[in-house]
C-alpha cells in the first residue's frame, strides 16, 4: 500500500487513475493544478505522483523541477502523463527524475505496471536515504596505518568518477566497506547502491537476478521482474564474489559494459542503463583466468581502479584504534557499560593472527562486551573467548612460501571449525562468516573428506 497524488485537470483522468489504484489497495490524493500540488507535498508525504504536463496554472515540467530543488533526493517517484506531449517534453521529464511516462488515456495493466515498477525503485531509495543517514558502524573505516591509508587514497581518488572498480582481499578485510565509500562519496550517493552476491545465487538463476525476465520466460515466472542492473539505474552496482558468476552471466555483464544494454530473460526489447560496477573477489584472480573460469575481457573491463585491500595482520597497528570503536559500539548497542582492555589483553590481540581479520575482530568484540562482566576485559577473558589454533604446527610443515603457509592454515582452520559444528557445511559457512558455496569451493579447493573427519 502506498500513498499516491494524482495531479490532472480532467475529472475523468483522476477518476479513472483512482479506481485502479485503489482496487490495488493504495491511499489516493489528488489535486487540480501545479500549486495545490506542490502545497499538499510541503504539507504531507507521498510515495507516488501521476503529474500532468500540461496544467492550467504552471506546466507539469515546471513542478516537477520546484520538487526536485525542494527534494533533491527525490525520496518519492514522479510518473508523468500526458494526451499530446513530445519526445522533447519525455527525455526532459525523465532527465529532472520522472520514473515513467504514460499517454492518456493509459491501460489498467500499463499504470499498474508502471506503479509497481517505480514504488519499486522508490523504496530502493529510501533505503539507501536511510543507511546513508545513519552513523552505522559497517560504513566505516577505521585506521591509520599506511596500508589503510592508501586504500583510503584511492577511494577518494576513484569517488569523484565514474570508473569501474576491481577489489581484491582476503575474507574479513572489508572489501564492501570499499565498495560503499566509493559509491558515498561519488555523484551517484542519491541513488541506489545495489549488492548482488554472485556465490549466493544458483547459475541457472543469476541470469534472471542480475538482468530481470518477463513473464512467462520459464517455470515460476509469473510476472515480469526488474534485474538489478535495471534497478541500480544511476547508481551504483557491487558485483560480489564476481569469480563464482557463470561463464553465460559473465558474457552478458561484458556486453552491459561495452554497450550500457542488456535483454531481460525471456525478451527481446533492448534496456539501456547508466550504472558504475564494482566488483570483488577473494580469490586469486590471475589464477580463475589461466584456469578458464573467469573471463580475460571481462577482468580488464572492471578492473580500471584496482584496490586490494589489506589482511588485519598486515595492519597490526591499526587492531587498538578498531578494538575501542568496537567496543564503544557494542557497548551502546546493547546497553552495556563502558569496558576496558588491560595492556597485557591488547598485546596479545595485536599478536594474534587474526585469519578471519576485521570480521573475526568485531566477532570477538561483540562477545567480548557482552560475556566479560567486569568492566575490564583482561588476557585471560580474550583467550577464554577466541579460538585457539595451533600455528606453530603450521609452521612447522615444509611450506616454501607465504602463500603455501596461508592455505595450510586455512586448511587447518576449516577442519578444525567443521569438526567444532558437527561437520555441518551451513553451521560451519554461518561461523566463518563466508557463503555456503564459498565454503563447498574450498572444502574442494583442499581435498577435505568431509565424512572421514
């Protein structure tokens, strides 16, 4: 249900926009002229505008641009109508921020369509208005380690274009806090920042998730659904987990680069979109191509501004500075007193190794402020609370490099959280704070018998 304002001068316009809207359960206001219109805006909220072009006090374009100077975030979406407008009239309408444009007199399925699609959208951006308003604790970046530094560095420099981006990082390091301050301090923060996690999604449904489909074009698709590239239009898009998208998404994403267009599923009329892509991955990407999973030419089309994002043991000095944010924060949201850490408890936190990096942090944070009693968290409290591995077992194998070492051991750390939840794969995925698939990939990547642990 949402609250719409119908602004036309014809009764029968009004009348006929009214009893389909309302048979679709929505709250109808409505006005005769441009000033009653932008008065009753001034004075209530509304999700949804029908607006006239042509009005006997001032024109519907004019309206529509005092909106959008008294709303520039257009918190609400505007649907122009019109008996005998041009095409001028349309790309201006479109180019203040109108979501649609209809012809009089319009069909029931074309408004009705046409609703859905922009109460949709306009959603969308009420919750990126939200999120961008409140002071969240995941958007933001705490440190001042060179190393935090320089990707601070480029994500000023990358936030003032609109070139694609390519993040690299181990899981845990932040590389969606990335992807967020980058699409927070472009031109583009008004609009939607659109996540698609491509590891989280089946292959034979990603198609469908990323560029919509109509209705009709396979089982289960009973009505036509918006992609999110259609959705992220003027906004931002974040490809997560890029590597694990099929072979046949990751051709069509390409062509969306090279041409700003894609079909839904199913249809055939081509959509044009302006969206910035961002895109992650925590594997090693050099690797996905030599193998043939991921495509050449689509890696060197995102990766423009490459950012790789540091592992918390590269940046050790920063783990006091992200210690105290997090407990602060703790604190206060579960209405906790203030607790402190001894000398001795932050030296071990900055000697430990931290695999899960700063999401394994903020983990041990969280349950640190609730399960210490005292108001003083000691080293004993950290060890009675943080997983204990065995790294001197690591280093003791004959591993040539850092990076032979870095899988041992997180072939130890998956064995050892398996068997910790009864080898249960969900359980286990949820503990490490990594997708299900993700988890399948390396149980595989490590040759892992699940069964015989």
């Amino acid at each position: 249900m949402a609250k719409i304002l119908l602004v036309d001068d014809e009764s029968n316009i009004i009348k006929t926009l009214s009893a389909i809207l309302q048979d679709e359960g929505h709250i109808i206001s409505s006005c005769s002229n441009g000033g009653d219109a932008l008065d009753f805006i001034n004075k209530n909220e509304i999700d949804l505008m029908f607006l006239d072009v042509w009005l006997p006090d001032i024109d519907g374009i004019e309206v529509l641009t005092k909106i959008k100077a008294s709303h520039p975030e257009m918190d609400m979406a505007v649907i122009m109508i019109s008996g005998h407008a041009s095409i001028d009239i349309a790309v201006k309408s479109t180019k203040l921020g109108a979501l649609d444009f209809l012809e009089k007199p319009p069909s029931m399925q074309r408004v009705i369509t046409s609703v859905n699609n922009a109460l949709e959208r306009v959603a969308l951006r009420k919750e990126n208005i939200r999120l961008r308003r409140e002071a969240m604790m995941e958007d933001e970046m705490i440190g001042q380690s060179k190393p935090i530094q320089e990707v601070k560095k480029i994500i000023d420099t990358a936030a003032g274009t609109n070139a694609r981006v390519f993040i690299t990082g181990d899981n845990g390091t932040g590389k969606e806090l990335v992807a967020k301050a980058i699409h927070k301090n472009s031109k583009r923060s008004s609009e939607p920042m659109i996540k698609v996690n491509c590891a989280a999604i089946p292959d034979e449904l990603i198609e469908s998730e990323l560029f919509g489909h109509e209705k009709g074009s396979f089982t289960g698709a009973v009505n036509r659904r918006l992609g999110k590239f259609e959705v992220a239009d003027g906004g931002t898009i974040f490809l997560d987990e890029i590597c694990d998208m099929s072979s046949s998404a990751q051709a069509k994403v390409l062509r969306v680069l090279q041409e700003q267009q894609f079909e839904r599923v199913g249809g055939n009329e081509p959509i044009t979109v302006d969206v910035r892509v961002i895109a992650a991955t925590n594997i090693d990407i050099k690797k996905a191509i030599d193998e043939g999973t991921f495509r050449e030419d689509l890696y060197y089309r995102l990766n423009v501004i490459p950012i790789n994002v540091p592992s918390l043991s590269e940046r050790k000095e920063d783990i006091p500075l992200l210690t105290r944010y997090f407990l602060d924060a703790f604190s206060k949201e579960h209405g906790l007193g203030t607790k402190d850490i001894t000398e001795k408890g932050m030296r071990f936190l900055t000697k430990y190794k931290w695999p899960g990096n700063v999401r394994e942090l903020k983990n041990i944070m969280e349950r640190l402020s609730i399960m210490v009693q005292s108001d003083v968290i000691d080293k004993e409290d950290i060890e009675k609370h943080i997983e204990s591995y065995d790294y001197e077992d690591i280093l003791s194998k004959d591993t040539s490099s850092l990076k032979q070492a870095r899988e041992e051991f997180e072939k130890e750390f998956i064995i050892k959280a398996l068997l910790k939840n009864e080898k249960n794969i969900t359980s286990t995925a949820k503990v490490l704070g990594i997708e299900r698939t993700n988890l399948h990939r390396k149980v595989k990547q490590y040759n892992i018998n699940v069964d015989n642990l």
